[in-house]
C-alpha cells in the first residue's frame, strides 16, 4: 500500500500508514521515536490535552505569560502535546488579516499582552481617590515623627502631588524640617531651574534628592545639576545618581541599610557598612570609585557586587581590579562586558581569582567555554505601545517575540516565501532557557495521506524530568551557539549589554574609515574585436530564448552544439566542472566573468566595496547578517539613541524579484528574519526621489570587455520601474508590496514603467534639475563599483569573458544615486 493510499477511504488510519506518510516529518522534527506512536493517536483523534497538564500564569506585571506544569512529576520523553496555531500567515498579509479577520487581532494581542492600556491602572486610581493633598502628607509626616521617633523629620516623599513651582516655594519646606536627608519631589510639574535650586539648596545637610519625572530635566541642562550640588555640599545622590561626593550614605542606601524607616543623619559615624554583604550600585553615573567609603575596611564582607550600568572611566583597569581584589570575601560580580573591567569575561576572572559567578554565570563553565561576553541576567524585551495605538500596530510590533517560522517544499521546489505563525496561547506561554526542559518543533498532518489535506501544528514534549510547579521552558535558538552568534541573536527577545554592540559597530565603522580605494589609471584598450579568423559568422550556443529570438544579425549564427561556438551566451554558472562536461575551451567566448560572484550576490557586492573603498556615500551601510549581527545591532542603537530615523531593510543574498525581501524598525523582526535565510541588512533610503508622489528605481544596462584594463560601457537608455501606490513611511505601509517596491512584473501586478525620454523630461519639470548632471553622478558611481572589483578581485579577469549587467540604482531627495544591487 502507497503512502498516499492509506485506507479504502483515503485517510490514514494506521500506524504503520501514518509513518510512511510521515517518516521524513518525524525525523526531521527531532521527536524520539518512543513518541511516535503517542503522537500518530492524538493527531488522529485530535486530542489537546495540554490543558490537563499546564497552566499559564502572568509575569513580568502582566505583560508576559509563563507556563507551568500543574499535574504530578512528568518524567524526561514520556509524552507528547499537541498545539494548534493561532495564526497562519504569509509576512505581507499580515497587517491586511489583522484588519480584516474577525476576532484576530483581539485575539492577538491578549496572546501576547499588548490588549491593555499601560496607563489604565494609574488612572484608575486618581479616578478612584485615594490620594493625600500635599498639606495632608506633610502633616502626617510631622504626626509620624513625633509618635515613632524624636520629632524631626529626616526623609520626605512629595512625589505625584502635582506641585508647580509656585506651590514648591510656598510650603517653606526649610524652615519645617530643616534636618532634612533626603527630599523625593518625583513625578510632579516642576519646571523653573532658577526657583528649584533657590528652594533645595537652602537644605544644606541634604544626602539625597530626587527630582525624576519632572518637566524641569527636560528643558535644563547640566549647569542646573552642578548649582544644586554646589549649594548641597553634603549631597550624596541627586536624580538617581551618585554625584562625586558619594560616601558612606549613598553605600549604605544602596545596600538597605539607610532608607525611609532609617534615614541616618547629617553626623554619620557609626560603622554602618560593616555588615553590607550584597551591594547594588547598578545605573548610578559612577564615575570613580577610589573612594574611602568603598573599601574592604568599612565593608569587609561584601560578597556580591553590581557595578552595571556605570562608566567607571576614570579609574583604569589595573586600577578598578586592585580595588576589587582588595575584597576579600567578593565571590560574584556583576559588571558590563565590554566595560570598565574590559572586553573579556575570562580576563576579568583571571585577574580576580575568588570569583565564583560573574554575571549570573558560574566562573568555572565561562573559563571552560573561554565564553568572553556572559549575562545570564538579561531582561525581556516586552513590547511597548500607546493607549492610542490601534491593536493591529500593536501586534505587527509584538509578534516578533512570538512568531516561528517554516517553508513548504514538494519534491519539485522550495516554496519561495516563509510561512510564519503563532502557537496558541499555551504554546506562546513558553517562555526561553538555556537549559530548557520542553523542546517545541512545526509539524503537518495529512490526514489523508496528501499534501492538499496538511494541517500544521507545534509539537511539544518533554527532555528533561519535570516536576509540579516547575515553569516550562524551551530554547528559541535550539542548535544555534556562538559560531552563529548565538548571544547577539538572543537580542531578539531580551536586552543584552548595548554597550559591547556600539563598540563592535565603531571598530567596524573607524575599519571602513580606513579605507580607500587608489586611483585606477585610464589604460588604452587592448581587447580585441571577437571575429573568426575565416571572416564567417560567429557561432553562438545559448539556452535563453531572447538572444536565439532576437540575435539575427548576419554576424552571428546560432548553433545547438557549444563544443563548436565562438560564443558561449547560458544563464547558468560556466565553472570548471561544467567546462568538462559539456566541452566548453578556453579559447570560446563565456557571457560571464570568473568569481563575478562578488558583484551579483548582494553580500559579496558589498563585501567588495567596503574592501575597496570603506563606506563610500552612494552605498547604504551594510551588513551581511551571517557575519556582521552585533554591528548592526550596535549601528542601530546608535540610530535609536540619537532619535535618527531607524528603518532597515533585509534582503536575501541571492534572490531576485525582492522575495523575502522586509522593510522594518523592529530590531526583533531584523535578528528573526534571520531564520528565514541568510540576507544583508542595509539601511533604508527613508527619504527618496519621488516620481509622480511615487517611489522609483532603475536598471542600467551595463556592458564589460574587461577587467584589467578595465573597459565598461554604459547604455543611455534604462528602465524606470515605479511603484503603484503614493510613497508612505506609515507602519502598517511597510507591509504594502506596491508602495515600497517597484518589480511589478510578477504576480499580475499593475506594470508602471515609462520610457527614458518621457521620465526624463517629467522628472526635470517636476524637480527642476537637470537629468545630465544626475546622470554624471549614476555614471562616475557605476564605474566605481567595477573599479572596487577590479581592486580587490583581479582573477575575474578573462580575456575571453565579456558579460551585461543590470545595476539598480535609487536616487535620495538631493539627487545623489545610491546603489541597489547588480545583477547577471
């Protein structure tokens, strides 16, 4: 019985038919074949007993959702669960089946948290009273001190009072608590800088203030910090930071010991650091710590340490480990790497032995993987909205936390397009570990034995012993490590150290800097004309329909034998092996040029360039995703740190007719497309040449005789391709084909080209430029790019290879071109 023939009635109905069917499926799917047979029974009597097992529980304030097991201890590879996908979906339809499925989008985004508004629970409150004036604060304060203390008070909390400044200076609050150490203003609508400093400063035993979340750090610059701090002198911490005279209170209110219930005081003396075993000092600007406070005499059983978040550039390395060494009893450090202690996560342990953890990391594991960069303390990346955000931008934002993806194949071909989707809410309730205890994998169904009847689903099961109560986990980068830059692609879904990014992408950008490509001299021409030596037509073999169609001058004859042609025109590959096989010499004529490779495929192209000439401005910077990820990682938080527009767009290395080709800002959506293929991510020219409101580009024709000399010839006729729709930078837009792209030749697109003349003449009209001087630009920039392959890869010269090339070239709104892509 066929595989396809399951039963009398078509379906599968036995195990045996079903692993015929299936067997290439179940291998691939990793699950052990002791599953198997569980699996085929609970696909075939569509059981979802997941529910019996597992519950999902909110995490992280409810923006996340974790998954428990909730029945008895569930030993390593005893069952299998089935789980169905909440959503199918092809990436450009996906902003078009949110807004027109019912339910989906609602559905969505209580899947992945995003259905609430953030700042619906603070409203509620104020809407629900609750909340003291700011008389009624300060009366109980002073009520506070006189029945639990001695009737001063020391710390005072004014925070989301909505004090102005006025009302700031009519409290007098100096002359009410005049021994004030620490003063919180947080979260009100302080906005004058003169009148601030005026009133704190009359507080001269102040330790700390807070003034976050307030208009005035928004307008003010550092000059109103440094007046509060000179007229503080005893100011220890102010906004959150620790200024330069941090001491023993600013230690002792990070480590617990002085807060609200124990103030301390302007005449600290007693050894209060003596008992500090754990000290956060994470995100403080600390900028030196050769400090008397911090030191193993007044703290000498600090065991754990975080120094997160801090420059620390004023102390050298050798310096900043001489300090910590100092710590006798220190076992666990938490510090950025790269950082003040440098780039190596080894280094850092050899230089201080009695470390037993560094960064959540035990330090025996990070010597014996020589793993430089560790952080197992990394945060969820939780998506981020407005209450005005439609739900459908939320999702198409959060998705990508969510999202797996696979690709159809028959026997024939690979479908050309991933396919993406989201397991339902139990699948999506699995959270990430490095040490996961559930593995997950696609997997479809064919219930009778065909393609046409598949139905997909995830399937999930045990690989470690489970017990109750224990959260299930799985690894969302299974069977990818460091040789595929497994910890940048975690950035995906946590935040990882951006520090040891930006430095990764300024060493590559000051390597670009470097570079520059020499003057190629103009040489005169010493290719020869392609003739035969008996004065006959040349004979051409090819296998492209348009040249044997429309090559019908009297010069040339078509032949169906390439071993006898002068001229070899084929759209495949003229290696080698295939010059073997067929016959073809050394003394026939190839339509291609050897290693031409590293213009046409994109990652090669600009491999070649950036060799040649760094990062010359007509070519976007580029990243080839398989080697440069923390780069660009780097290069886009720089982007987003600065406010710059942040739009990227990947594509693959070798695919044409922009297939799984994505415009995006989402950091998460660029690391994921990875898994989709290998592509470059380049950024995206946001501000185009318009045509008629729309987006455009064109394709050069470009002829080369030669490498070395190199000789190319340019056409003055080339195709302008336009976009259908008006050009947007709205999000949802990205997900619109017609608006962001111009190959309309496929899929029974609207074609919208126009012939060189008219364009030409519109263009000029429409921006008042003159099309030579532009066409100068395309010219000089086209010659450089063959210059740049010339340079760097001198075997593609052949003196029997000529070759046409499409070049695809966009202009910017200041009419400098930028390259695209070449093509074969």
């Amino acid at each position: 019985m066929s595989a396809t023939t399951a039963s009398t009635n078509g379906r599968i109905e036995t195990y045996e038919d079903f692993v015929k069917v299936h067997g290439i499926l179940l291998a691939a799917s990793g699950l052990p074949q002791s599953l198997h047979f569980k699996l085929f029974e609970k696909l075939t009597s569509e059981t979802f007993d997941g529910g019996a097992h597992f519950e999902i529980e909110p995490c992280e304030d409810g923006r996340q959702r974790r998954l428990l097991l909730t029945s008895d201890t569930l030993p390593k590879e005893s069952d299998v669960f089935l789980i169905d996908h909440a959503w199918t979906f092809r990436l450009p339809d996906a902003y078009k089946q949110l807004q027109e499925v019912p339910g989906l989008a609602q559905r969505m985004a209580a899947l992945m948290c995003v259905d609430v508004d953030e700042d619906a629970g603070s409203e509620e409150v104020v809407e629900n009273g609750g909340k003291m004036t700011v008389e009624e604060v300060l009366e109980s304060e002073i009520r506070n001190a006189r029945e639990n203390g001695d009737g001063v008070v020391r710390w005072l909390e004014l925070e989301e009072l909505g004090l102005d400044d006025d009302t700031l200076l009519s409290l007098d609050l100096s002359t009410k608590f005049p021994d004030l150490v620490a003063l919180s203003l947080c979260g009100n609508k302080l906005e004058n800088a003169d009148k601030i400093v005026q009133e704190v400063t009359k507080f001269k035993d102040l330790k700390a203030l807070w003034l976050n979340n307030n208009p005035v750090l928004e307008k003010s610059d550092k000059d109103f910090e440094d007046a509060i701090i000179r007229g503080c002198p005893k100011l220890e911490i102010c906004n959150s930071r620790f200024t330069r005279n941090f001491g023993e209170w600013a230690l002792g209110f990070c480590a617990d010991i002085y807060g609200k219930d124990n103030p301390g005081s302007c005449r600290q003396g007693d050894p209060a650091l003596q008992s500090v075993t754990s000290l956060d000092l994470s995100n403080r600007s600390i900028h030196n710590l050769i400090n008397k406070a911090f030191s193993p005499f007044e703290m000498p059983n600090l065991s754990h340490l975080n120094i997160r978040g801090n420059s620390i550039e004023e102390n050298s390395v050798s310096d900043l480990v001489g300090i910590l060494k100092a710590f006798y009893c220190l076992q666990s450090l938490e510090v950025d790497i790269p950082g003040p202690l440098g780039e190596s996560a080894v280094e850092i342990l050899e230089s201080l032995p009695t470390l037993s953890s560094l960064n959540g990391v035990d330090a025996s594991k990070i010597l014996e993987t020589e793993k430089h960069v560790v952080d197992s303390m990394l945060q969820p990346r939780l998506p981020e909205w407005s209450s005005e955000e439609p739900l459908a931008d939320r999702v198409l934002n959060a998705m990508w936390l969510y999202l797996m993806t696979y690709r159809l194949a028959d026997e024939e071909k690979l479908d050309e397009t991933p396919v993406w989707y989201v397991m339902d809410e139990l699948g999506s309730a699995l959270r990430h570990s490095d040490e996961p205890n559930f593995r997950v994998a696609p997997f479809l169904f064919m219930p009778d034995g065909k393609f046409a009847s598949a139905v997909s689903y995830s399937i999930l099961w045990l690989i470690q012993n489970v017990k109750k109560g224990d959260e299930c986990t799985r690894d969302y980068l299974l069977g990818i490590g460091e040789d595929k830059q497994r910890s940048a692609r975690l950035t995906a879904w946590f935040y990882t150290p951006q520090n040891y990014f930006i430095q990764e992408y300024e060493k590559h950008r000051n390597k670009l800097q470097s570079k520059s490509l020499p003057s190629v001299p103009t040489k005169p021409s010493t290719t020869n004309a392609v003739c035969r030596s008996d004065g006959g037509a040349l004979r051409v073999y090819t296998d492209i329909p348009q040249v044997e169609e429309f090559l019908t001058r009297s010069e040339f004859v078509i032949t169906n034998e390439p071993k006898g042609a002068d001229i070899i025109w084929t759209s495949v590959q003229v290696d080698e092996e295939m010059k073997k096989a067929v016959g073809i010499t050394d003394e026939q004529y190839v339509n291609q040029f050897p290693f031409e490779a590293c213009i046409v495929m994109k990652h090669h192209l600009a491999d070649t360039i950036q060799k040649a000439q760094g990062s010359p401005g007509w070519l976007q910077p580029t990243y080839n995703l398989e080697t440069h990820l923390s780069q660009l990682i780097g290069d886009y938080c720089l982007h987003k740190r600065d406010g710059h527009n942040n739009l990227w767009i990947l594509k693959p290395w070798n695919m044409a007719r922009t297939i799984d080709t994505t415009v995006t800002d989402n950091l998460s959506a660029i690391i994921r497309l990875m898994e989709t293929g290998p592509k470059i991510c380049q950024k995206y020219i946001e501000h185009p040449a318009l045509f008629r409101g729309k987006k455009f580009d064109l394709r050069y024709i470009v002829l080369v005789r030669s490498i070395s000399p190199l000789e190319v010839f340019l056409s003055d006729v080339f195709w302008v391709r336009c976009a259908n729709n008006p050009y947007s930078l709205e999000k949802h837009s990205l997900f619109e084909y017609e608006t962001h792209f111009t190959v309309m030749n496929y899929g029974g697109r609207r074609l919208n080209h126009v012939n060189t003349p008219e364009f030409v003449r519109e263009f000029e009209k429409e921006h008042q430029v003159k099309w030579l001087d532009i066409h100068q630009r395309v010219k000089s920039m086209i010659r450089s790019v063959f210059e740049s392959a010339a340079a760097v890869h001198p075997e593609m010269h052949d003196p029997k290879s000529r070759a046409m090339y499409g070049v695809d070239v966009m202009l910017d709104d200041s009419f400098q071109p930028k390259l695209l892509e070449v093509c074969n």
